[in-house]
C-alpha cells in the first residue's frame, strides 16, 4: 500500500455503469521517493479531503470493493491516525 | 486510476485478432509527478481527443472490457467532468 | 521482490474490517535506482524497526497471507541476514 | 499498453523449457515521460527490427500468449501503422 | 521481462517458509532509462553473478515457479547468451 494526502473528488458523469455509487477520490503519495505521484482510488472507508490515507493497487484493491468485476486498480483502505508519524 | 488527456487515436492494421474492434487510444497522464506519462487505452465509453479521462490499468482494464482473455492493460473507464478542477 | 529498510508502523484505526490483526509496517526501498521509495507492507515474519526485510509486491503479497481476499499489495516475507552484504 | 520501437532480438540459450518456442525481443518505450524505459516481450505478430509496436505488460502478456501458464510479462500485440503520427 | 545483471545473492534466515529452498538472487536493471533498479529474483535456471539474465515479474514469475501459491514476484527465466549484443 502506499501512503497518500486526499486532495479532491473527481467526477464523472459519463463512465462505465459498474463505477456508479462509488466514491472516486484523488489522492498524492506523500514520503519516500514518489511523493507527489497522484492517482484516483474508490473510497469505502468514508475518507475526507486532507486526511491521510492508505491506498491498496491492483488486483488487491477490487478485492477491497468485494466484486472483482469492478474495473477499479485503486482503493482507499483505511486512514492513517492523526497522531502516527512520519516523515513527509 | 489515472487522470489522462486523449491526446490521439492509435491505428495498427496488424495485430492481435481480439484485439479487433476496440478503439485504442493514446492518453498521457496530467496532474502529479507522472504527469506527461503516456499509454494506450482501450476505449468503451467514447471519450474523444482532448477529454481528460479515467483510465484503469492492469487486470481491471481486463474486467472493463467484459471479457478476461482480450491482452489489454489499460482502459478508458470514465470522462472528467469538465467542471470538475485539478490542478494539472 | 525489493530490498528495503522498515522504517516503522502505520496505525490506522478506521480501516477495512479485513485488516484487523494485521501489522501495517513503512518500509523504505534500499539499494538501486528506487532507493527512498517507501510504501506499507503487511508484516507476518516478525520484522522490527531498522531491519532489513525482503518485499513481495501484488498478487504475490496476498499469497504470503494465506487469504486471496485480504486487499493488501505489499507483504514482508523475510528479514535479511546481517552479514548480508550489499551495496546500499 | 506502450508504444515502443523494437531494437534487437534477445538470444538466451539457457532459459525456461516452456519459453521455447517464442521469440523475445528488446523494446524500448517512444513517446512520453518514460521514452527510453526498455522491456523484453514475446512476439506472436511478426515485428521486425525497427517497427513501432504495441506492447501489452503483466497478466494481459500472458492472455496472448493463449497459454496462462507461460511465465512472461509483456508481449508485441500490434505493430503501429506508419503513418500512425504521435509525438515520439 | 528485463534485462539484468545478477549482482550478488540474497540471505535471509528468517522468512516465510513457503520460501525454503528458493535461491533468492539481487539482480540489477541493465540497459534503457531505468538501468541500476533493483530486485531480488528466484532463480531456477542457475545463473550465476555477473550473468546477464531474463526476469520475469509479477503474477508470470510465480508461473516459473510452478506453485501459484509461493508468496514470489520476480524469477529469472533465462541466462542472456554472451554474444547477444545490446546497448548497456
């Protein structure tokens, strides 16, 4: 997984019918050598915009969304405690 | 997912016979580190050059397509509204 | 797999059901072009802060925890020797 | 997938059982932020030495391949008409 | 699949057990933008350091394997002949 900021929603009106209800959020790695990568990941955890979060990739993350047919490569898993450090 | 701008269409005249039908398009990443990273996508929900798209790669570009045996990695899976902002 | 350094724990309270009980760990990629690159691994050998573990990424991360449905992409699957030698 | 332009054959004498049989050949990214990343794909559309070719990566590679077992992560799954112009 | 020089092997005591008796080797990228990356394979062909050699990643390396369960996301396939010639 990787750690990342939560910067915004992105909306898309016009997208495939088995992305509707899910919440696609845009986040940006933070630490470590890729920070400031970016990437839009579904949100089931009920994240808000400048939380930290935890984001899984790949096949791991339609795992997340318990439906392995959902054509999503990113997924919030859970937020990163306020009072758990690390360098930025 | 990434954020992408379809930047053109891509024409191979041979290739893969199940590969026959789909569109394939060039799209380079905006926003965030990897931005000016470019892929083909196969496209399904008939995004044209300019729109700024989700695209979704490995395996789950696979379940967009609705068959698990066509060689794509990566998929045009919605089109960003065009009130939706991010700092690209 | 990459060879990194564990830097240490990511807490996180509100987070996927499936991921109580597991160790989320920072590690921090060492050696090589990607050196400084980190991302959180699931931990099931018992590493500690300062160790240098072995990571496995994606699928393969999911097969360390004996459960297909676990959304986690990263696991450490072994501590490396001391007098393993390499140029970090 | 990638645009990229075959650059040589990759001879290996000593290799996998199950990988005779297939031609591998070095490829190197055109186009974008990773222009110049090199990769090593199997080739079942008949590519040459400097053709721009399609290259699909990851579990896509082996879908055509035709066989899930053959342990190769990228393939030639398209040769890019020529007067196909993009940015190189 | 890349290009890589083997550069040393890899000790590690204490790891999953599915793992005993794996050669774990430290390979590094050779050739192309991202030349000097590194990762640890498992070797089943016999390379030996200073060799150029094939790896293969992700979901195909546990394919070499022959247990899709090995916890594995890079393998050696292959051992470079001496005189194939490329660009390093």
């Amino acid at each position: 997984m990787i750690t990342a900021k939560l910067v915004g929603s992105i909306w898309a009106t016009r997208k495939a019918e088995v992305l509707n209800g899910y919440k696609l959020m845009l986040v940006e790695v933070v630490g470590g050598k890729e920070s400031g990568k970016r990437m839009v990941a579904a949100d089931v955890v009920g994240a808000g915009v400048g939380d930290r979060v935890l984001v899984t990739t790949g096949g791991s993350a339609r795992k997340m969304l318990g439906d392995d047919n959902i054509p999503v490569d990113a997924a919030i898993v859970g937020i990163i405690d306020e009072d758990c450090c690390f360098e930025e």
